[in-house]
C-alpha cells in the first residue's frame, strides 16, 4: 500500500472529449488496476477508474478499464467478494516481469507495460495518452451469445494478423457494483466499482486467429450491466498489442 498521493485533474478527459480524429488516437489502452475492498487506500483509485471509464463512454475512444480486485487483504477481517487468488497471481506475474520489489494496492498497468500507483490521475493521464497514440498491430473483433439457461457466456473471437508469441485474454467485467463494508481498513464506508472483474479466461493456443471459448456467469451476475473484453498480450513480454470489448446487455 502507497499512500499520500494526489488525485490529479487530468487534461486528457477534456482531449478526449473533443471531437478528435481516429487518425489522432489510432491505438488502444488497457487500464487494469490491482485493487482490494480491504484496502484503506484503494477508493480513490477506483473512483479514478470510474472517471477513466466515463472518458472512455463520452468520447468513444478506444479506452478498456479493469478491476482485479487481490485477495490478500482479506486477511484484515473484510473479504472482498469480487476477490481470487488467480488475480493475484496475474499480479505478481506482473511483479516479476517488470521487476518489481514487491506487489501493492492500488496499482494501475496501462498496456501491459506502464505501471504506476492506481490512484496517480497526473501518471494515468501520460500512460493512456501515449497508448491511445501507439497504432494497435492485432485487430480483435469479439461476438457474444449468452445462455441464460446454464449461465454461460459463448465468446467467439478473431484476431487479425494471427498472433505468434501471445495469449488472449477474455475478461468478464460488470460495473454498478457496491459493498457496505462492515470490518478492515475501510469498515462503515460504501465502496462502488466500475467493470469489476468476475470471470477470466486465457486462450494460450498459438497462433491465435479464430476460435470460441465459454465463461461461466456468476450467481449474481447481471447482463445489462456486463461486457466481455478480449485483448492479445505478448507472452514474453506482457505488451498489449489489441483489444476490443463488448457488451453483454439484451
């Protein structure tokens, strides 16, 4: 945990919210941020993500926001229901390739490479600007059919050039979450989160082109609320080199 730090009133909304080209943003960002409802420090960062989340809504840009929420805060007293061990895990493998001394809460990856503390508007605003500006080299198209019946969402992918050396994730997010936090760090405060993630699913086959997967959807799931993204990320790496999203909503 990391704490004294500012929220920054970020240009970029405003940047985004003009009526810019796609010429000027050919690219994409992946904004993933490591946050725990076990953490003291982790509201402003997901209030961040929440804002990043409405720039990405007002001005269509290709902006994917994701909240992994770790469980290793449960141990205060609060478990965290949208927490798991395999979030985690893509933590700390985040940790190890780029180096890191340790994990912490809220951390905040842009693009698989650029990590800073989640809750720094002013390094999130650089992070994002400069992806949007890097043109994508995998096109990802995704279809959806959910069956309501065995809660299973049937994902059908395809990622142009075919990708060598790199794995697909889909990610089940939902937004419009809230918990009434009764113990730990942040007991008697009411958290919200934005694109949660509630199932995942790594498509490791290479090349990767063409090909369905199935998730499984949460008891207290909602569709409208719901969307699947998929992203193409370097297995040696971790670089985001294409992503899309879409929605689950009838």
């Amino acid at each position: 945990m990391r704490t004294g730090l500012v929220l920054w009133i970020a240009p970029l909304l405003a940047v985004l919210t003009q009526s810019a080209s796609a010429a000027e943003f050919p690219g994409i960002a992946v904004v993933e941020l490591f946050t725990s409802e076990g953490c003291s420090s982790c509201p402003p960062a997901d209030q961040l993500l929440k804002r990043i989340a409405e720039t990405q809504t007002k001005s269509g840009h290709a902006i994917y926001c994701i909240g992994w929420h770790v469980d290793y805060w449960d141990r205060l007293g609060w478990s965290d229901r949208f927490a798991h061990a395999k979030y985690t895990a893509r933590q700390r493998h985040y940790g190890n390739e780029l180096e890191l001394s340790a994990i912490y809460t809220p951390q905040m990856i842009v693009n698989g490479r650029d990590e800073f503390v989640g809750s720094n508007w002013k390094l999130a605003d650089t992070a994002i600007g400069n992806a949007l500006k890097t043109p994508v080299r995998h096109q990802v198209t995704l279809k959806c059919q959910v069956n309501t019946t065995d809660k299973t969402c049937q994902v059908t992918y395809t990622v142009s050039p075919a990708a060598q050396n790199a794995e697909l994730q889909l990610v089940l997010v939902e937004s419009g979450l809230s918990s009434k936090v009764t113990a730990g760090e942040n007991r008697g405060e009411t958290l919200t989160h934005v694109n949660a993630v509630r199932n995942w699913t790594t498509i490791s086959r290479g090349p990767i082109s063409q090909g369905t997967a199935t998730l499984s959807l949460p008891k207290d799931w909602q569709r409208s609320r719901s969307q699947i993204i998929g992203f193409v990320q370097g297995t040696e790496t971790l670089a985001i080199t294409g992503a899309a999203a879409v929605s689950l909503a009838p």
